[in-house]
C-alpha cells in the first residue's frame, strides 16, 4: 500500500513539470519571434500566402495567447503536433517513422553504456590505485573531455577511411537492404530483423550500430563508472562488509552479493538520466553517421526552417526525458525502501 502511494505521488509530481514544459516550448514558439506568423510559414511565406493564411488559421495565430495556449495543449493531448510546410505531412507520421530508430539506438547505447560502466567501476574500485584504475580514470576523463561529434569523426577516420572494417554511417548497407528487407514490425531493425529471423540484415545493422553506440555512449561510461567507483569504495569500509570479511567470505562474494547490491542503488539513477541524455545527444550522432532518427529530423528541420516540426520535437524530446527522469525516480523508490517511507 505504501508503495502504491509513493508511486502515486510521482506521478502526480510530474505533472505540473510536464506543464511547465508545454508553457516553456510555447513561450519560445509563439511569444518571442518578432513575427510568429513568419516563423511558422517558413522559407514559403513569401512565395505562398494562401499556406500563410491557412497556418494561421490552423495554430489560431490570429487569436490572443491564451486562446492560442488553449489550441495547442488541446492538440497536443489528442497527439495533433501540426503540419510540416516543407513535406506536407503530418508532423506525427513524420515522428512515427524516425522516433523508433532513435529508441533503438538509445537503447542499445544505454545496454552497453551501463554493462561497460558498472564493470569498469567495479574493477576501479576493487583494484584501487593500481594500473587498471589508473586506466579506468583515464578513460572516465576522455568520455567527459572529447565532444560526441568530434569522436564521431574520429572513429569515421580511423575504422572506415584508414582501416576499412565498419561502414561509416546509415543503418543497413544499400544492398543488403534490398537483398534482405526487413519486415517492419516494431519500426526498429534490430528487433524487426532479430524476430523474424533476418540474420543478414540484423548482422549489417549491428555493424552500422557500433560507431554511433560507442560515440553516444562514451560519456554515460564516463559518469557511472566514476559513480560506481565511488559508491563501491564508500560501502567497502562499511560494518557489514568488515563483518562479512572477518566471518572468512569469499572476496568475489563480497564484493557482488555485499558490496555490489548496495552501492548500485545510487548509480541507478545515473543509469535513468542517461536515457535522457542519449535521447538530446542523439541530435549530433545522427547528424554524424547519418542515421535516421529525431535528432536528424530535427537538424533537417533547424536548416529547412521548418518551425511546426523544430517545435514538435523538442517538445517529444522534452517529454521523453522527464518520463525517462519519472521512471528511474519509481525505480529508485521499489529499490529502496528508505526512499518510500522516508
């Protein structure tokens, strides 16, 4: 019962940050531009001014702010984020098509973020101020030093123009895809090619997958590691963990079953945020290595100056990230109780 209540209250936390949220990215789209109309027309205004009338008439541009704020929480709630002027779609069909492949990549990334990071901190912790420590460290300080996009293009130089062994971006080779399509089921190649059993293509897309992973990912390794590290030392030095080196415990069972289990409790929140981060990193990765995601979609449309599509995703982005921030913050609470009835 007091979990339920604890999760209850969560959620009904969130909700006026999700407002904020909405009254934020409105303010930006509506209130600053000098000429809200322009904006959302776009490089089309000046060529046609029946699309500009029928903008205005669809995101009531002509009506006073709060009548406006009104429409647009409206259309938000029923999933309507408006019409792209450029490709004259739907801006949500146009989400729906790019938004599983940044999930996937995310996904992925975080799997493999985390594996690397809490094995990485464990090492660095158990062997404290010896050579692979001093390893862990350096590479925690080279996933927070070096820029996404600069690794990026360093990996694109090193393993495709000078060695040759992964492709330099996209998601499938062109003839493999054509060779070997994949039956769209969950919108994710991965998935898609894992479950119905397309070894060619799942093999192909996990070798387009291993640059932007690493490159999106170095960061997260950097951060939990560090984390790890230090929650593990700190629980080290605990009573129970003396205790259970004195009763004669074995030092691997100290160190997971002991040691392990309670200091990841704090990481897992690293862990959550990190989803959060990949999903607003995602933006430049793609743009590097070319793959079809929101955070592409979302550059097309800052170069495109397509405003209806620029508002959209940050908004969904927005959204993602406070849910990822949601999830991690119940997790927290199921894994520790101190957290629910404190």
């Amino acid at each position: 019962m007091q979990l339920r209540i604890f999760l209850l209250k969560r959620v009904l936390l969130v909700l006026p940050t999700l407002l904020g949220l909405t009254i934020l990215v409105f303010t930006i789209s509506r209130v600053f531009p000098r000429n809200p109309v322009a904006m959302w027309a776009g490089q089309a205004a000046a060529r046609n001014p029946e699309l500009t009338k029928s903008l205005i008439s669809s995101y009531h541009l002509g009506e006073p702010i709060y009548i406006q704020f009104y429409y647009y929480l409206i259309d938000l709630l029923h999933g309507n984020l408006g019409v792209s002027p450029i490709s004259k779609r739907p801006i949500v069909d146009d989400l729906a098509q790019y938004f599983p492949n940044t999930i996937e990549l995310a996904i992925v990334t975080l799997l493999l973020s985390t594996l690397v990071g809490i094995v990485l901190g464990i090492v660095s912790a158990v062997r404290k101020d010896r050579p692979i420590d001093y390893a862990g460290r350096i590479v925690s300080l080279i996933g927070v030093a070096i820029p996404e996009f600069w690794l990026g293009l360093l990996m694109q130089l090193v393993f495709f123009y000078v060695l040759g062994i992964l492709p330099p971006g996209g998601m499938l080779d062109e003839a493999v895809a054509v060779k070997y399509p994949v039956y769209r089921i969950t919108g994710m190649i991965l998935f898609d090619a894992l479950f119905t059993a397309n070894w060619h293509a799942l093999t192909n897309h996990l070798l387009h997958m291993i640059m932007p992973a690493i490159a999106l990912g170095l960061p997260c390794i950097a951060v939990l590691s560090r984390m790890v590290r230090s929650c593990m030392l700190e629980v080290m030095h605990k009573d129970y963990v003396k205790t259970a080196r004195a009763f004669g415990y074995a030092e691997r069972i100290i160190t997971f079953k002991h040691a392990l289990r309670n200091a990841i409790v704090p990481s897992v929140t690293v862990i959550g945020t990190n989803f959060g981060v990949l999903m607003s990193g995602a933006v430049v990765i793609e743009t590097v290595f070319y793959w079809p995601g929101i955070g592409r979609y979302l550059t097309n449309a800052i170069f495109l100056a397509d405003f209806p599509a620029i508002v959209a995703t940050t908004q969904i982005i927005g959204i993602v990230y406070i849910l990822a921030n949601l999830s991690v913050d119940m997790l927290y609470g199921i894994l520790d109780p101190r957290i629910r009835f404190g």
